[in-house]
C-alpha cells in the first residue's frame, strides 16, 4: 500500500506530514514512523505527523518523534501543520486546532509560508543550577553560553538530557547566547536525539528564560537566530505568567511524494 506524504520544513525544523481526515489513527506502527523518519533509509525528517478530522476544531495534529514514539507538542511541526491544513483548503487565513497539549490558535500569511503560532501560556520556571527549567508544550533546560557556534551541542546536549535528574522522562536541552540585537540558539531534542536546526517550544522558552533573567515584563518582542533561520517570538510577561505567547516564523513545503 502506498501512502501520500508531505514533506515541510519551519527554518530547517523538517517533517513527514500526511492527511488523515477520512479515517481515524489506529495500529500505529512505530518502527514504521522512525524507518519513515530515518535519513539513509527513509525519507529524512525531525518527526512525522498525522492530520486528522475533529469535531470542534479546524482539525487535531498527532506528532511522532523521529524514534517513532508519540511526542509532546512541536513548535515548529505546529506552524508546519497549518501550512498543511492551509494547502489542503482545511483552513485560510486562520485556524483553531486541537494538539496533545490542548487548543491552539494561528494565523497564516496569504502565501502560506509564514505562520503565527500561539503557544501555551507558562507560569512556572525552575532552575537547575544555573540553568532555567520549564514547559512549553514539551519539557525544557535553558543554558546560557558564550561563543555557542564552537559548543559541542550533541554531547553537552546528551549529558544533560541523559543525566540522573532527566534520563527517565528525557528533557530537551537549549543552549543560547545573547547578541545583543538577537538571541543565537542551539538545541539538543529528545526523541530525535541530536542536535536539530530549530526547534519551536525550545526558543519559546529560551525567550522565556532570557526575560525572567533579565527582569523584562510587559509585552517583550525577541528576534533569535537558529541554525535553520530567523525566528520571532512575542509574549506578555507581568512577572508571574507568560500570557499571549506567540512563536511565528517560515513553514515551506519541500516536496510531496508516495511511500510504500
């Protein structure tokens, strides 16, 4: 049996997208997803996803890491399905969709490579050390770093994620340097278990990270930089919750094609 499949990528965050509207997810086969997902013996990507029809939303996204489990939610696969849902005709301008860490709301360029994702609102950050901890959609550890372009992000990113404290449940690991004008960001994602060019909830919550160290409240704009491109987020911040939390940058179609 053949399958259609889509192939986007969100500023070089790439993913295997098929639609599923007219029947629901069943027998997942998960070593199919992560053969899928391989990059030598399958198609390549960061993740895969299903969308499917719902009842009371534009559609529901199903996210699969790149190991074939079931994920927490994806930043940038979040902006890269709406493009999807947009090219189907599912959705125009705007759109309300249902992920594993509930409702969400975007809107999307007339072009439909630009998208505006509104994210979770967050009231908790720990620290480990001196390192911030906390939970866009997916769990995160932010660390502030100087000269990031030489960091060796797989393996300082594997040690931590890897450590006593986070290798039962996993946790993703971001490292980030401010420029001043910009944040440059580099992270290490669990379930692709390497170092990606983007990742959507992990520069969420770096800005996060970056405005609770910096004692900036109000609605804070921060433009970061990732191996994959440009990326902008915007909140509202009053000292206690981030509020209005919206992750909007590029969602391209690659190419399209069929798999067996």
């Amino acid at each position: 049996m053949k399958i259609n499949f889509f192939k986007y990528q969100g500023a070089g965050n790439d993913f295997i997208l098929i639609d599923h509207t007219e029947s629901p997810i069943k027998n997942i086969d998960n070593e199919l997803v992560a053969n899928l997902c391989h990059r030598r013996f399958g198609i390549g990507a960061d993740g895969l996803m299903f969308l499917t029809a719902h009842d009371q939303y534009d559609f529901e996204m199903h996210y699969f890491n790149a190991d074939g489990n079931l994920g927490s939610m994806c930043g940038n696969g979040g902006r890269c399905i709406v493009a999807f849902a947009k090219h189907l005709g599912i959705i125009n301008k705007e759109t309300n969709f249902l992920a594993v860490d509930g409702p969400h709301y975007a809107r999307i360029s007339e072009n439909g490579e630009w998208v505006d994702l509104q994210m979770i609102d967050v009231a908790t950050i720990d620290r480990d050390k001196e390192a911030y901890v906390l939970n866009t959609g997916s769990p995160h550890y932010v660390a502030l770093k100087t000269d990031l372009k030489n960091l060796d992000v797989f393996q300082e990113g594997r040690s931590i994620r890897y450590n006593e404290t986070y290798k039962e449940k996993g946790i993703n690991v971001n490292f980030v340097e401010d420029k001043g004008d910009h944040l440059f960001v580099r992270t290490y994602e669990r379930g692709v278990e390497d170092e990606t060019y983007a990742c959507g909830t992990g520069v969420t919550a770096v800005a996060m990270a970056m405005a609770k160290h910096n004692e900036q409240t109000g609605h804070v704009k921060t433009d970061i930089k990732v191996l994959g491109g440009d990326i902008k987020i915007e909140f509202d911040y009053d000292g206690e919750t981030f509020s209005n939390v919206f992750l909007c940058g590029p969602a391209k179609l690659v190419f399209e094609g069929e798999v067996d």
